[in-house]
C-alpha cells in the first residue's frame, strides 16, 4: 500500500522537529502574537453565548450519530446526491481520490483548475498529484496563497501561513507577484484579489472541500471568509469536491448546530462573512457539473478505536490549536502533517494507521496534557484522554526502546511552561530533545532522570497514572 | 456518465464502516436557544459590527438616491418602483465581465439572522443567480422587517435547502495575515443593508 500523505515524507519525528523549531526565535514571535490575539477573541464570541455548553454537547452527540451510522447516512447522502444531478465518487485511499481528480480535470481538458481552501485535498497531497499529471492547482484562499508562492508547508488548519508575519508575505508577494506593495495587510489583500481575478473569471474546473454534507437533502456547506470560496463554487462549469467521508450531518435542522459551533470558534466572529450551500447543479445558476469524491484515507481504520475514532467528530475549527501551549513555542509545521496541534496528534496517527511510523508514532508525545484543547473543543473531543489511550499504544507496539523514553521525556518537559522556559534558559532544550532518538541529556530539573539511568518509560495501561505519580517525585 | 463511480471502493468502505461496529449513539438533545430576541435594532448593531452600512428606511425608493449616476445590476423580479430614473439599471442576460464591470447590484434576501448579522440569499426573485451579487464590488441588499428571523435555528427553518444558499455576514474579509481583519478581499467590498421597516 502507498504511504499515506498525511504525514511529509522525510519529517524528522516530533522531539527532533521541535528542536530545530524552536531555535526559530522569528516563528515563536509570529506565532505567539498571532495564537494570542485569537484566543482573547475567541472567549469574547463564545462568552456572548449563554447555551454554548449546550450546543457543544449537540454537536458531540449529533456527531457522534454520525459515526454509529455512517454507513447509511453515506448511502442517503449519495442518493440526495445523485438525485439532484451530481456525480459521487468513492476513493479508499489519497492515491486513488487523486487519481479520480486528475482524471475528471482531463476530461475537461483542464491544465489549470482553481482551488477553495480545503484540508482533504492538502491532506491527500492533491496539488502534487495534479502538478505531476500536467494540471496546475491555484490555491484562491490568501494564506494557502501565501503558502503556494512561498514553497512552503502550512502550519495551521485554518490559517496556513500563520507562521509568516507581514513583511515576509509582502517579500513573498513581491518576488512572485513582480508587484511593488507595501506590508499592510489591506495592501497585501488588494494585490491578491488583483492576482486572483482574472484566473477566477477564466477558469473552467474548481475543486473545493466540504465543511459539512447534509445527508437527507444533498446540500453541500462551505464557510469562507473572502469570497474565494464563492467565487470557486460559482463560476467555472465545473465543480469537484473532496470530502472526508466523516464530513456529514444527518439532517438540515443539524447545520443549526454547526453553523454557530464552527465560526464562533475558528474565526471568533458571529458568522464567517461568506457561508455557500448547494445541492448537486441549479439549472442558470454555478457549475452545471458536480463531482463529489468521498474519501476514507485512514477513516475507517480509525472508527475501529473506540477510544481514538471520537477524533473524527472534528469540525477543523483549529480552536485547539490556537490555545496548545506546545503549538504555540514550536509551530505547526513541528508535527509533520497538514493536521497540527492537539488535533493533529491524535488524528494524524490515527489516519497513517502504523505505529511503527517513528514520525506519527512520536505525535502522540507532543502534548502537555494541560487540558486547554478540550476545554475549547466545540465538539467536545476528549483530546487528552485520546493522546494517553494513543501513547500507550505506542509504548506497546514499540516495547522500551530509546525512542520511546526520548518522547515520554519530550512529553514531561512541556508539561508545564515554567519548566520549558527554565530549560530553554539554560540553553539546553536543544541538547535535551531527542537527537537521533536518544536522550543525550536532560537539563535540570530533567536531569534528574538522565542522571539516574533509569528513565522511566510509561505503562501500557494507564501512562497518566504513572506521569502523575512522577511528577508528585519531583 | 453513471452516478455513482467506483463502486468496489464504494462497497469496500461501507464494509469497513459495518465491521467497526460502532455502537449506536445516545439520542440528541437539543437543549440550546431555538430563538432568541431578535428585532430590528439587534439586526441593524449585528450588521453594522462588521463594518457593513446599515440604514433603516420605510421606503425603498427614496433611499437609493446614492445610486444615481451609477451602473447597477437589478436582477430579475426586483419590485419595479426601486428601478428608480438616473440609474443606469443592468438586467440580465449578464455576462461575466458585464458584472465585472458594474458599479454594484441590487436584490432583495430570502431571509436575515437578528443573532448574527447575517442576509441570506436563496437565489429566488429579487435575488438572481449567485454571479450576480458577488462580482459588482458594491453590494446593496433590501431586507424587510418580516424577514428577520431572531435566530440560525430560525432562519434554517425557514429557507428551502435545496436552493443555492449564500449566506453573507458583511463585506468579504481575510483575518490571514496576522490574523487581523481586513475587509475586502474578492467579494463585494462595500455591503450596504436597508431595513425596511
Ligand atoms: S479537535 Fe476540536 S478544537 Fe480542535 S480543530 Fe477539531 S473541532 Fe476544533
């Protein structure tokens, strides 16, 4: 079987990663301003809200439906489809959803398609795949813009180029835009909606993901914020969208649910500005051709874990994220994957599906357990409990190895932020972290541990039992 | 072309899903604001907080003064008292860069969220296909009072799923770089509301 994209060939496993992250003094600023200034915003738009636990719950258990009949709702959903003049597709795996685009681009006798920003295709490696078939991507949401013309890798669900300040993306858009344009961020959206323009109006193939699928009705929903997204979903002739298959909701009246859930804690706002709902192809009005393409990649292999399967609630928010103590000193790009942060741990793992994979076998490991992510998850994943249930896992595929013991050790030292700013003071975090999966040593206090040889490495059954205990030692 | 494409994948995923057993969930329970206190004044703050311009009028006609001189879109089925004189009035059929070119376009909604600021759109008389309100670069929407429900709850009930749906909560934004706001990136970068009440 192919590897599964969502994890970037040739990443060094999450200790290693976040060692040389964490040297990058400009990316911690970037993101520490940015992560900061969205939480403060996020409690504001959810505080205003006095049945926002309720509506948490709704969404966790609507949910949570979804997943104990995924079978027939997917069925449903393909009839709603279908009936409405579109065309669904199945693909198990990234290779295969890939193969299903480029193919339908070439029947269109499309070399270049425009793109709404969507995590399933970045997670199938989609762009690549076309690239090399001959059909060129054109990524229209402006930070996966930004991330496009850098050459670079993405670093936030939501916001892909968080990790880039202003005048980085003013020197990004100047070198491959050829323009001249100031480092105001109104500046910088002028000259992409200028950039943008002409391809929106010529393109005749769009491809876009789904934030939710309505089973009983068809209808397809994609929240955006700049018009990209309806510009995509309006004007070319054709339109395919790739959708996790764990994307849907049972029925209409659960949007309600959602469509205060997700904007609220994603964007902190009311609502997004630009929210689009179609239902296979309007006669006179947007692509007369639908596609959609439901992927498993790693899904259903997943809603085998009882404990672990609970990630594929996710509503791709990135409200965990913004509030991940460990996201925010070493990045997104840290973790390998185009799924980063809390999520990111216990999904990525999950989706590859291997844990003998160094690399997504050491996610589970980058985490403090401190709570935080769970506490703003408006679906209510139990992301700690998952990463524990995950560790153990690994612990036990792996027996004790060096590994191992380096990530329970990376693990401990972000375990609270007193002790990391202690160690990187010191000017030895760097030595600490993991270097070809040894622990060279450990700065005070977690010498403690190097020091005696004996690093514990955590229990299959209960590693928080076993971290709490440790800690009480120290 | 068949409908449904693949199916020895089709079959392989759903028999992957049945083999999970997942167990059945507890029922729903829906515990949360179905309403809320809507109204007018609520509406006109939500909207106004997204840097949208928000004017309450009790007639259409005598508040699109503004628009005289201009090149606006009116799509088919808006009342033909706000077809005012001194108006350039664009009528479909449109092309691409007819709409490209306009000064703005005028519609009607299907229904407005109180709770949210927010018009929706549903493509019907007064509204016109989705072109048309998102490529003027000036946007003016005509909500009547009926119209706004007090909630999202509300407001779904109320619109037909089937149609294509836009709804849009003020001008088109980015929050990409540094994650603060800028208004105005592909759709309309000025939206205006009138409320009629
Ligand atoms: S896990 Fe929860 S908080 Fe994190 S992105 Fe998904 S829905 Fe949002």
């Amino acid at each position: 079987m192919a590897r599964n994209p969502v994890t970037w060939l040739g990443s060094p496993a999450f200790p290693k990663a976040a060692r040389e992250a964490l040297q990058d003094t400009q990316l911690r600023q970037n993101l520490r301003r940015a992560t900061g200034t969205i939480r403060g915003r996020r409690e504001a738009a959810v505080a205003e809200m006095t049945d926002w636990e309720m509506l948490r719950v709704a969404g966790e258990q609507i949910k949570d439906d979804v997943l104990a009949r995924l079978d027939t709702l997917l069925v449903e959903l393909e009839e709603s489809v279908t009936a409405r003049g579109g065309v669904v597709h199945w693909a198990r795996d990234a290779e295969e959803a890939n193969r299903i685009v480029l193919d339908l681009c070439r029947a269109e006798q499309a070399d270049e398609v425009v793109k709404v920003k969507s995590m399933a295709t970045a997670e199938i490696g989609l762009n690549e795949a076309l690239e090399a078939g001959g059909v060129h991507a054109i990524e229209t949401d402006l930070a996966e813009l930004i991330v496009q013309l850098g050459e670079d890798r993405p670093s936030h669900i939501l916001v892909p180029a968080i990790h880039r300040n202003r005048s980085e993306i003013r020197e990004i858009f100047q070198r491959r835009m050829g323009v001249e344009v100031s480092d105001e961020p109104a500046d910088l959206a002028e000259a992409a909606r200028v950039y943008l323009r002409e391809k929106f109006l010529t393109t005749k193939v769009a491809i876009s993901g789904a934030n939710f699928a309505v089973a009983d009705t068809g209808s397809i929903v994609v929240l955006e914020s700049e018009g990209n997204g309806r510009m995509c979903l309006t004007l070319p002739e054709t339109l395919i969208t790739v959708m996790g298959i764990e994307k849907l909701v049972p029925t209409w009246q659960d949007l309600e649910v959602f469509l205060q859930l997700l904007p609220r804690s994603s964007t902190a706002e009311r609502m997004n500005p630009y929210t689009s709902v179609w239902t296979g192809v309007t006669p006179g009005d947007g692509p007369q051709r639908f596609h959609l393409v439901l992927i498993d990649n790693g899904r259903t292999a997943t809603l085998t874990d009882s404990v672990g399967r609970q990630a594929l609630r996710c509503i791709r928010c990135s409200a965990c994220l913004n509030v991940c103590p460990v996201y925010e000193r070493t990045g997104g790009k840290s973790y390998g994957s185009v799924y980063p942060g809390p999520i990111g741990a216990i999904l990525t793992p999950q989706l590859v599906g291997d844990l003998h994979d160094p690399q997504a076998a050491s996610l589970p490991f980058a985490s403090s357990l401190c709570g935080a992510c769970f506490e703003v998850c408006p679906v209510r994943i139990d992301i700690p409990s998952v990463l524990t249930h995950l560790r153990a896992e690994v612990v036990e595929a792996k027996g004790r190895t060096p590994e191992s013991v380096a990530m329970a050790a990376a693990a401990w030292m972000f375990r609270e932020a007193s002790r990391y700013e202690k160690a990187q003071k010191a000017g030895a975090l760097a030595r600490f972290l993991a270097r070809d999966g040894k622990i060279t040593s450990l700065p005070w206090p977690g010498s403690r541990w190097t020091s005696s040889r004996d690093v514990p490495a955590p229990p299959a059954e209960s590693f928080r039992a076993w971290w709490r205990k440790n800690r009480c030692q120290e | 072309m068949p409908r449904v494409i693949n199916t020895a994948a089709r079959e392989e995923i759903l028999q992957r899903i049945r083999d999970a057993k997942v167990p059945p969930a507890r029922p729903v329970v829906r515990g949360y604001n179905r309403t809320g206190p809507g109204g007018v004044e609520l509406f006109a703050e939500r909207v106004a907080d997204y840097r949208a311009i928000v004017r309450v009028v009790s007639d259409v006609p005598g508040a699109l003064a503004s628009l005289e001189g201009k090149r606006i879109v009116a799509p088919q089925g808006v009342p033909e008292e706000w077809l005012i004189d001194g108006v350039t009035w664009l009528r479909e059929p449109l092309t691409i860069d007819e709409l490209d070119q306009a000064d703005g376009v005028l519609t009607g909604c299907a229904v407005a969220i109180a709770d949210t600021g927010t018009i929706v759109l549903d493509g019907s008389e007064g509204q016109g296909r989705r072109a048309l309100t998102l490529l003027p670069d000036y946007h003016l929407c005509v909500v009547r009072e009926e119209q706004i429900a007090a909630s999202v709850p509300e407001a779904l009930q109320r619109l037909e799923s089937t149609r294509p749906l836009t709804f849009i909560s003020g001008p088109s934004a980015t929050s990409d770089i540094e994650l603060s706001r800028v208004e105005g990136v592909h759709g309309p970068r000025t939206l205006e509301v009138l409320i009629v009440s």
